[in-house]
C-alpha cells in the first residue's frame, strides 16, 4: 500500500523544513536504519559538506540543485559506497542514507563530486 503524492509531498516539505541544517558525510560501509555502521573517512581532510541550502523539492523527490564538491583528499578516503545526511558538520543526528549507484574511490589527490540532481531522496 503506498500513499498519496500529496502525503509523499508534505512528508517531504516537512523533512526540508523540519530540518534546516543537514550536512552530507560520506560511509565506506552501508549504514543501518538505526544510524549505525556509518564509517567515514577518518584522514586525508575529510569533512561533510553543508548541502542545507541546495536542497529542493519536485514532485517526490528532494534533489540537489548544484554540485557538492568534497575537498581534496590528501589520503585515501577508502571506496565510498553511501551518502548519509546528518544535522550537523560533526556528530548530529542522523537522517538518511542512500548507495552510490557506483562506488568510488577516493585516493590522495582526488575530490569526490556529486552532481547536480544525483542526490536523491524520495517518499515512493
């Protein structure tokens, strides 16, 4: 049984507003519903990046509406394999999580990009 796309809509509208401040980290395990298992990378001048204010809703669908460019790793990020949302740059509560539809390597040197529109979090 699913709900209405209104329903789908509101509880989407609610979430953006509901959560003001969300920032994306990046997991090289698959997180848990429970927010556990996350593991970000650890060195290498890894942070999450604030994505608070680029984030729209359309139809069902929250989506980026610009690029989020991680900085240059100057170690090995490991293979990120999952984008997670939390409210805040460190610790803060965990929101969402979703898989990359193709893992990456991230190495000393390389950035870690995800372009416009390919974060997508969808009531379905």
């Amino acid at each position: 049984m699913s709900f209405s796309n209104t329903i789908d809509q509101g509880f989407l509208d609610k979430f953006l507003t509901d959560n003001t401040t969300l920032y994306l980290a990046l997991s090289t395990t698959t997180p848990a519903k429970d927010g556990t298992n996350v593991t970000e990378p650890t060195t290498g001048a890894y942070a999450r990046e604030d994505v608070s204010s680029i984030l729209s809703r359309s139809g069902s669908t929250i989506s980026n509406t610009s690029d989020i460019v991680f900085t240059t790793a100057t170690d090995s990020w490991g293979t990120i394999t999952h984008g997670v949302l939390y409210t805040a740059a460190t610790d803060g509560t965990f929101v969402w999580f979703g898989a990359l539809t193709t893992p990456k390597v991230v190495s000393s040197g390389s950035q870690c990009t995800v372009r416009t529109g390919e974060l997508d979090i969808t009531a379905a």
